[in-house]
C-alpha cells in the first residue's frame, strides 16, 4: 500500500483526477442548462479528452532512470496504469451524468475513454508523459470541427463523436487502446528518443 501512495504522488494522480472531476462537473452543468435536447456529442469527448490529457501526465515518472530500470516488472503495471487511468476517466463522467441529466451512453464513454487512452500511451512512447496529451488533443481537434463523415476515412478519423452503435468507432477506438496500451507497457515513456539516441551512439564517428 505504500508503494501505491508514493506511486500515485509521483504520477501527480491526485491533481489529475481533480482536473477530471472539475471539468467533468463544469461541463454537465453547461450542458445542463442547455435545455433537454440531445446532447452534442463533442461535450462528452470534450470531458474525456480533457480528462485523459490530465491522467497522461502521469504515464512517465519524474526519474526517467526508474522507469527504464530491468528490475522492475514494469510492463504489467504500465498496462495497469493506462486500463486504470481509462476506467477513471470513464467512471466519473457516468457519475456525474447520473445526476439527471446523462451527457452520454455507457457504451459511447467506454469506446472514447479507451481509444483516447490508448493515444495518450501512444503519445507517451514517442514524446514521454510530458508530451503525451498532444496525440489526443490533435485528434480531437480535427474530430471536432472535420465535415460530416461521408466516407470510410472519414468515419475512422471521427470516431470519438461517432454514434455509440458506430462499427467503425468501435473498432477504431479498440485498435487504438490496444496498440497503445501494449507499445506502452513493453517500450515505456520516450521510447523513441531512446532508440534515436542508440542509432546515434552506434554511427561511426566519421559520418
């Protein structure tokens, strides 16, 4: 139990989940004073992208040295984290929208707290946790303001306000919180500067 509390400190957990339960209380109550129509789907996305941005932060630790060490099994705790972190993110927007007034289906919160996840570990491997958020923010901007989805790359590129019965987001979203997941758990935060900085020390000192 106490490596979880020092484990959750050094991810800056506790003010995560702050942020994801501000925005997510602040946005119902936008929304809710909307009047009782349908809900647009990019509030919700908005609450989760937010949400998961706040939680990436915490996918690399302060002592990059601790992260890449062999003596700890990281890649299960890593894996835990990430699922962890998108089960968070997901739970207290349902929560929240328990109130009265829900901001989005069960299934449309699952499918878009996981593939957003997914992206912010993908984010993580490339650019390390401080950097992370940059992958699902990029997404959903594009998500957001993109033209109606009238084609197949379209549909894939809007996934995260696509309806909760999309195929195509579904499967968009599982292939990203895979892929993410697992390229987090086994390669770790800055993966790639790693692997640039060994192609660099590896050249001949000639080139």
């Amino acid at each position: 139990m106490r490596w979880l509390t020092l484990y959750a400190r050094s991810r800056q957990v506790p003010a995560s989940l702050a942020v994801l339960v501000i925005s997510a209380v602040t946005v119902w109550a936008l929304a809710r004073d909307g009047g009782e129509g349908q809900v647009d789907p990019r509030i919700p996305v908005l609450v989760l992208a937010t949400g998961v941005m706040a939680a990436s932060v915490g996918l690399s630790g302060q002592d990059l040295a601790l992260d890449r060490t062999a003596s700890i099994r990281w890649v299960p705790r890593r894996a835990a984290h990430v699922l962890l972190a998108g089960a968070v993110v997901a739970a207290v927007l349902l929560t929240v929208g328990t109130a009265d007034r829900p901001l989005a289906t069960t299934a449309f919160v699952v499918r878009d707290s996981a593939g957003l996840m997914g992206l912010a570990a993908l984010g993580a491997v490339l650019a390390g946790g401080q950097y992370a958020w940059t992958l699902p923010f990029a997404w959903l901007s594009f998500a957001c303001f993109a033209p109606s989805a009238t084609s197949a790359p379209l549909r894939v590129a809007t996934w995260m306000v696509l309806p909760p019965g999309s195929t195509t987001g579904a499967c968009t979203a599982l292939v990203l919180a895979v892929t993410g997941t697992m390229s987090y758990a086994v390669a770790g935060p800055d993966a790639s500067v790693r692997f640039l900085q060994s192609v660099s020390f590896r050249r001949p000192v000639g080139e």
